[in-house]
C-alpha cells in the first residue's frame, strides 16, 4: 500500500493513474477556467464511477486552487469510501463563490453562503465512508460562506472522517446539519465567524484533539434544532479552545454530550449551557478570559460556564482559574445580585473589562466565578464547585449534588447564593 508521501510524491510527477486506485486533480488541469479549479475538481472526483470497485484516493499536490463554484462528494456510487489527499494544498473559495444565491433544503444553509465543498452520502449505498485528509480551506474576500457543508439532501454521509485539515476564512468553517456519524481528528478551525456549527439532528459527531482559535463569535454550537429533539451524542475531546470572542462551545439544543479533557483560554465565555440535556463537562482546564469588551455573548462578564435551562448537567473534575465577576448588595442586606461589566470598545488592548461604576447605599464584591446560573435552573445536577446566581435567574433545584464526598450545594433565597452542605451529621 502507497503511503502518503508516496502518493504525493507519485501525484506531483504525474505518475498516478485511475488504474492505481489514485488520481491527482492535476491530471484534470485541462478543466481549469480562467483559474478556476472547480470544474478540474468536480471531473477529478467524478472520473471515480466505478459502482463495483468504489473508492480509491483522490490527491492535491500542494499549491493554491481557487473555487469558483461549490465542488461536490458523493455523486457518484464509485465515490464511496474516497480518500481526499491534500498535505500541503489549499482550496481557496472566490469572491465569484461569495457571490452565488446557495439556497438549499434549509434556510440556515442559504444565509450562511456557498461552501467551498459539500459532502453528500451515496444513492444507493449506506454512508459515505470517506476521508478528508490535510486540505486547507480558505477565502479570498474573508468572513464568507461555508468551508465544508454536510447538508441535508435526503443522504447521510455516515463514517466520514476529516483529518488534520484547516479551515480559516469562513463565515462558518464547518456545517453540519441532519447528518451522523461525522468524525474530526486533529483539524484547525481559525479565524473564521463561527467554527463549526451542527444542527438538526447533527448525531453522534466526535471531535478529537482540534483547534477552535480566534473565532470572532463562537468556536463550536451546537443547535438550534428545528423539527427534532435535539443533536444527540457529540463527544468533544483533547480539543482546544482559545480566544474566541464569544463562546468556546455553545450548547443550544444538545443531548448526551460529553465534553472532556479540552483546554479553554481567553474566550468570551468558555461553554454556555443553554438547553442541554444528559451532559458531562468533565476534568477540562478554563483559564483566563478574552477581556477586551467584545459583548458577543448576554452574559460575556467572565464566567467559565453559563447555565440557562439546563437538564442533568453534570459538571465534575473541572479546573477554573482567573475567572471573575462583580455582584453587589444594598449597605446592610443579604442578596447579592449579578452587576454586569460595561460594553467597551471592541479590541482594547487591556486584558481585562472594565470595572462597573459602584453606586452608593451598595457595597460591591469581586468574586471568582467558575459557573453562572442566568435562566431557569430545574432537574438533576451535579456540580464540582459552588456556582454564582444571576439575581434574575429561576431557582427551582434548590439542591444540586456536589462532585465530592458526601457534601450537595443548598441554595439560599435570602442571599441569592449556593452554600456548601454536608450529609453527615454534625460534631456534638
């Protein structure tokens, strides 16, 4: 079997053939118009037809191919179990690509724009079972489209897998909508609007040991669902989440979600934890926050998670640091209550948002705050640290289970705060 570095070596001398089970898209170049790519692209994958003996590995000796038009995987039977080969190569989306009209099934796909590639499953044949490995997707005019679509088209590309490539430039790098059984594995998601967002009955997506950095809202959502209960069983993993204006992850209609062993530093808020139900955040490090008055989230003041609606949230193992808030209370009362930080100008170089204006007859307090509860909290929780309250938040679990021992967490209406309890009974 051809290694990587052979076929790519194989690919740059023109040495490979379809009859090698591996073509290079530079064998297509006589498609290229005016310096499109996407018609050398789409002939390239479409010469792999051969329903009986499917698959096979399609390589991109390195270099920049500019895309005019959307390229599409999974036309074709023989496309199944395609190996997409790019060390080295970038596709890179035009401004003639910004300019399409991409409406599709779902309107979410129309607002986002016209993605560089969409991965369909095959008629006929259960899944995709691909590969996409090492490309790079970027964007001549940046904040545009979609890097990679998995739209809803009436197939699923089950077992595909995308292995260490990039995205960068995009309005939103990957979108994933009405599929399962999707894999990411060593990627980068850089600099664009969102990184990735998976909706509809986006199943059982697993992302391991990934980068989300600089995203200038969000570096993951997942939801809103429209239609279906929820996204079920994204595990998130090794990952790491860094300067992300808004959210690090955004969890807006997700189930069984588990999210751990991830690195969270100097995002907006690092995940906020809307509508989930039957999630574990477990053994994650959250340093740091963004700090520079971006305002992308309702509750960007500094707190590691934030909780609004959630269902059997299990928080435990986690590491918080350098993360605070100002909460204040009338000169002589017991209720404290959440004092959010003032909007500053966005990309102020301090490191820290500025501090609000305290007010007389109130005394204010900076306290850490690992996890703010801001909606209605309700249900089974487990938390491993003393969480901070919103003074507008619905407390209904008055007691939430503490990751330790025998100890739970007691809410107290009278100063609006979580207290630490114990199960055992006191010392005579």
């Amino acid at each position: 079997m051809l290694t990587t570095a052979a076929l790519l070596l194989l690919a740059s001398s023109g040495a490979i053939t379809a009859t090698d089970g591996a073509v290079s898209v530079q064998d297509f170049a006589d498609h290229v118009t005016d310096g499109d790519w996407a018609p050398a692209i789409q002939a390239a994958l479409d010469s792999f037809d051969d329903a009986e003996h499917p698959g096979g590995t399609l390589v991109f000796p390195p270099g920049a191919y500019r895309v005019d038009s959307p390229i599409h995987l999974g036309t074709r039977p023989g496309q199944w179990g395609l190996h997409l080969l790019g060390y080295g190569a970038t596709l890179v989306g035009s401004a003639a690509l910004n300019a399409l009209d991409w409406s599709h099934v779902e309107p979410e796909e129309a607002e986002h724009g016209a993605p560089i590639l969409v991965v369909s499953g095959v008629d006929g044949i259960e899944g995709g079972n691909y590969c996409v490995e090492g490309l790079t997707f970027d964007r001549e005019e940046r904040g545009n489209g979609v890097g990679i679509s998995l739209p809803w088209d009436g197939t699923v590309a089950k077992n595909t897998t995308f292995r260490s490539i990039k995205v960068t430039g995009q309005k939103v790098g990957v979108h994933i909508n009405y599929q399962w059984q999707v894999f990411f594995a060593e990627c980068m998601f850089r600099g664009n609007q969102t990184g990735m967002i998976i909706q509809n009955h986006g199943n059982n997506i697993g992302i391991t040991n990934c980068t989300f950095r600089r995203s200038h809202y969000h570096g993951l959502v997942i939801g809103p669902d429209r239609g279906q209960t929820a996204s079920n069983g994204q595990h998130i993993s090794g990952s790491i989440f860094e300067a992300n204006k808004g959210y690090g992850i955004l969890l807006l209609s997700s189930a069984q979600t588990f999210i751990a062993g991830n690195y969270f530093e100097a995002n907006g808020n690092h995940i906020g934890v809307l509508t989930p139900w039957q999630t574990t955040i477990d053994t994650n490090l959250f340093w740091g926050f963004y700090g520079h008055g971006w305002r992308r989230n309702p509750f960007s003041d500094n707190a590691a998670i934030v909780v609004q609606g959630a269902r059997r949230l299990q928080l435990r193992n986690n590491h918080y640091a350098a993360i605070e808030a100002w909460f204040r209370r009338p000169e002589g009362g017991t209720r404290w209550e959440y004092v959010p930080v003032p909007p500053g100008p966005s990309g102020v170089p301090e490191h820290a948002p500025p501090e609000p204006e305290q007010e007389a007859g109130f005394e204010y307090e900076q306290r850490p705050v690992p996890v703010l509860i801001a909606g209605r909290l309700e249900g089974d929780f487990v938390f491993d640290t003393v969480p901070e309250v919103h003074h507008e938040a619905t407390i209904e679990a008055t007691r939430i289970a503490r990751d330790v021992g025998m100890e739970y967490l007691q809410y107290n209406a009278e100063t609006n705060r979580f207290e630490e309890r114990s199960l055992l009974p006191d010392e005579p």
